[in-house]
C-alpha cells in the first residue's frame, strides 16, 4: 500500500475501531513514548548497550509500523498529506544537501 493508502486505512481504523481520534496532544505523547520505545530496542540491539531479556524477541519492523501508524493519526488529525509534504521534504533536502554529502570526507 502507498502512503495515501495507509493514511486512508488507518482513518477507516479510526472510525470502526476507534471510536475517534485522541486529541493531538495524546498523540504527540504517544508518538513520544513509541519512539521511545522504538530507541530502546535499537540502542540495545545495535548500541553498547546489552538487551534485556525481555526485549530480545521484540519485533523492531512491528515497532517502527507503531511509530508510522501515530504519525499517520496525526497527519490526518492536522490535514497532512504525507505523500505531498514527503515529496516536499524531498526536494528540499535534495536542493539543500546535493553535494554536502558526496563532498563530507568523512562519509567516504
């Protein structure tokens, strides 16, 4: 599925399941807390850090989907279209970083 198409599934989610969104301030703080979450596993699992236990069977795709689906929540609530403002995004960083990168010493 495209990203419109996963903004539409998750709103569709919303009004069957849903019963409605949070507010945008409890999505802001769940996006907080599922980005955590997300970070923790990370930080474990390839950082310094030596993984819980708990967390080893811990699905990092299924993590990051968490992220995305808040994400999407919000952009909906907000009238973000993602596909447009990721496009957007992209022009900009490719007007903005053309050769930064390619010329960064340190990246070869």
């Amino acid at each position: 599925m495209n990203i419109k198409e996963a903004q539409e599934k998750t709103d569709d989610w919303i009004k069957t399941y849903g019963v409605r969104y949070f507010n945008e301030l409890t999505n802001m703080a769940i996006l907080t807390e599922e980005v955590g979450e997300l970070a923790r596993i990370i930080s474990r699992r390839y950082g310094e850090q030596s993984e819980k236990e708990s967390d080893k069977n811990k699905d990092l795709g299924d993590e990051m989907a968490d992220v995305l689906w808040v994400l999407m929540c919000l952009a909906n609530q907000t009238g973000i279209d993602l596909t447009e403002a990721l496009e957007k995004n992209f022009d900009k960083k490719t007007a903005r970083d053309s050769e930064r990168h390619i010329n960064n010493a340190t990246l070869k």
